[in-house]
C-alpha cells in the first residue's frame, strides 16, 4: 500500500509539472501530503465522503508550515480561555491545555461541574477551527485514596471530557484518553494547595505530520 502511495504521488506531481513548476518545498510537501492522505483515507475500504476528506486534511498538513499553524492555534486559544482559569502551555509544536480541578470536577466526582461546561465549549470552538490536530485528554490525580481508585476517577474523568468535546462537535476520531492516577504530581501531595494543583486534566494538542 505504502509503495502504491508514493508511485501515484510521484507520477501526479510528474504529470501537473509541478515538480519542476519553482514552488517551495513546503507547497510540494503539503500537496504530497494531501494527495498521499486523501488516498490513505480511501485506502481504508470505506468510501464514505466524511473518510475521503478527513484522510486529505490530516495528510495535508505533514508538509505545510507546522509551526505557523500551531502558533495561530495558539492565539486562539489564549484569547477563547482568557479569564477561565486554563494554562494555556506551548510544549514545541504540541499545545497543553492544563484544566484545575477547581473548575472542572467536584472531589470524587467524574460529573463535569457547570462552570466547566462552557470552558469546554469554548476550547471545541477552537479545535473545530485547527481540524489537522490530535487530542490526548489526559486525567490526573493527587494522592488521597488508593492509587486503583485515582487510576480508575482519572480514567473517568478524562472520558467525560472527551465525550463533552465531542458532544460539542469536535470528531471523535481526534480524542484518544489517557489516565494517570497519582502517578504525575506537578506539585507536592504533602499539602493542601499541592493536592489541589495535581487535580487536573491536560489536553495535549498535537499536529498531524
């Protein structure tokens, strides 16, 4: 399948000429990544249109400027999240959005609050905007309780924000959850506030290349 890819992607690029046409390597790479993408989305067996055009859009960006896109990305985020409380982190190319327990679950709790439900709407707003993203939710915990409990609430808690984001659009082929109990402290579980900064779920943003 892979030397199908690059023999059709060669022979197009041959015959649109644009090969020899002076465009940058990085128009060159994003039309490669397109073409490439669109027929791996086709290549699955389902023909259906929503595959065809997700499999062109997440190929397109692995030549196009990365960097500028997250950047823009970026931006968007700090002006939708302004005032909430989100740390919007720039890790790279990946952007982390760290969300405190203070406004996304009650202690023990996997329900997301309702300060937090618009916060979330605001952040698909913006991942429907960067479509050529992944999604890593990832939950965490302090170290009160059993590390099988924190294991399963992070678990739990990550899976209902990925169901909230998709609920409020955002495709569910994007969201993959992780859960890491106890075992990520940010901060010290020895005291009150530290406990209360380790409480949090993160969404890891990275680019499609």
């Amino acid at each position: 399948m892979n030397k199908l890819i690059i023999a059709t992607v060669t022979a197009s690029l041959a015959l649109t000429g644009c090969a020899n046409s002076g465009w940058s390597n990085t128009q060159k790479g994003a039309t490669i990544g397109a073409v490439a993408g669109a027929l791996i989305g086709k290549g699955t067996g389902d023909h259906d249109k929503s595959r065809y055009v997700w499999g062109a859009a997440v190929g397109a960006l692995a030549g196009a400027a990365v960097g500028n896109y997250m950047d823009q990305q970026e931006e968007e985020f700090r002006q939708e999240l302004a005032g909430s409380g989100v740390q919007v982190i720039r890790d790279g190319d990946n952007i982390r959005l760290q969300l405190p327990s203070n406004i996304t679950f009650d202690t023990n709790s996997a329900v997301i609050s309702q300060s937090f439900a618009p916060v979330l709407t605001d952040v698909g707003k913006v991942l429907q905007r960067y479509e050529k993203t992944t999604l890593v939710i990832e939950g965490h915990t302090d170290s009160t309780g059993s590390a099988e409990y924190n294991q399963r609430l992070s678990e739990n808690r990550a899976l209902a924000v990925r169901n909230q984001l998709n609920g409020n659009g955002v495709d569910s082929r994007r969201l993959t959850t992780l859960g890491f109990g106890e075992s990520q402290p940010i901060a010290s579980n020895e005291t009150a506030a530290g406990r209360t900064q380790n409480r949090r779920v993160e969404l890891r943003i990275v680019p499609n290349t």
